[in-house]
C-alpha cells in the first residue's frame, strides 16, 4: 500500500528534517517545499499540507486559498508561532481543519496529522456530525447523552455544544473563551476548566466507564471521536 503523501511547507531547513524524519518514522511519505510557489506545484498527489504561516515568498494564508482553490477538500494543517493570529482563522474564515504552534512536539504532530487524516476519510456528510451518543437540541437548548437530558447551565451548554461539533478537533482554551463567552466577566483559562470539571462529572454520571472530553495538555480540551452508540454497561 502506497504511503500517505504529506507536503511540508516550511522554509526553515531544521523544521522540515524533523518533520520529515518523524513523519516518515510514523509510515508517512513526507516531502518538503521550502516556498509558497514551489508547494503550489507539489500539493497535486498530497493527502495533507502542513503549512507554514510565515514563508519567504507568499503569505502562509495566502497559499492556503490558492490550495483549497486548486484542491477542494485538501487537509492542511498550518504551523505558526502566533497562536492568537491563527486562532482567529482556523475554522472561521478560511476553514483549515487544524494548526500546531511552535516549538512543538513532532509526536503531538503527527498525532494531529492522524486525526486530520482520519476525519477528511469520513463519509461526505458525517464530518462534523455529532456522535451518536449525543443528541442537540437547539430551540430547546437541551442536550441528551445516551437517552439522558443533561442538567447544563448556560456555558456549560455552550461548552459542549462546541466540543460535539467538531469530534477530535483541539480547541484550545482561548477558543473555548471567544466561542462561548461573550464577555470579559470570566474571560480566564481557568473558568474554561472549572466548566470541563463539571461536564465530566455530568457525564461520568450517566456513562461511568468512558471519558467524552480528552485533555490534550498545553493545548486544550476536544471530545472523543470513538464513542460508542450505545452505552456501555458498568
């Protein structure tokens, strides 16, 4: 079976190696672009781009549009060392399915290479969807897991609603903060992990033996992608 082609675009040549030697240690077949122009010309045969923001020539934004012009429903991830700036974008105005800071732990990265991979392989209509676990209700703000309605306060909804609509998806707490706080009042780390302590405690009491929401520590929290339909019997 042909390896996964994964298209490095970084212009630091130290980055690239340790990129390149971790994916391909992990049974990926890596290739690396040190410009914008030259992965333009490389992306055809990749199933995901790490993408730099910062490179010599074009904007990493800039060669984001001009792949997913080119390339529908390519998967990039975009590395940067300005997690405020790529917060803002990932998801919302370009819609990139994931970023990694820097420094950064080459296992944690292709970790997220994986998890990127596994969703953009899911069957067109499902990606997003919240699992079968799960059960939304918008005009009545209510959410059932595993048959059960959920005693949620205000965030506490808010919080999981966002974690449900992106199974596996990392957001950070700073994400969590601009996505379901709408003020300044509680705007700190750690109110986002007093509301995910709750939640937990929540659904640990309808489903004892699983664990929804995932830490992915120094970044933040995203909910498990492989939950059963069916609850599991204690």
């Amino acid at each position: 079976m042909r390896r996964p082609v994964i298209l490095i675009v970084e212009d630091e040549p130290g980055i690239a190696d340790t990129l390149q030697y971790a994916l391909r240690t992990e049974g990926f077949e890596p290739r690396w672009s040190a410009s914008g122009e030259a992965a333009l010309a490389a992306a055809d045969d990749a199933a995901l781009v790490i993408l730099d923001v910062g490179l010599p020539d074009l904007n990493g934004f800039e060669v984001f549009k001009r792949l997913r012009a080119r390339h529908e429903t390519l998967p990039v991830l975009f590395l940067t060392a300005r997690a405020d700036e790529i917060d803002r974008v990932v998801g919302l105005e370009l819609g990139a399915d994931d970023y990694v800071t820097k420094p950064f732990s080459p296992r944690e990265l292709v970790a997220r290479v994986r998890s990127v991979l596994r969703r953009s392989a899911a069957p067109a209509g499902l990606s997003g969807a919240a699992p079968a676990s799960f059960h939304c209700d918008d005009g009545k703000r209510s959410i059932h897991y595993y048959g059960q309605a959920l005693d949620l306060s205000r965030y506490e909804y808010g919080l999981l609603k966002t974690l449900i609509g992106r199974p596996g998806f990392v957001f950070t707490r700073e994400r969590l903060l601009a996505l379901v706080w709408d003020d300044d009042t509680d705007s700190l780390d750690r109110t986002v992990d007093a509301h995910v302590k709750t939640l937990r405690a929540k659904l640990k009491a309808v489903a004892p033996m699983l664990e929804p929401i995932r830490t992915h520590r120094g970044v933040g929290y995203a909910l498990a992608e492989d939950l059963p339909a069916s609850r599991p019997q204690a």
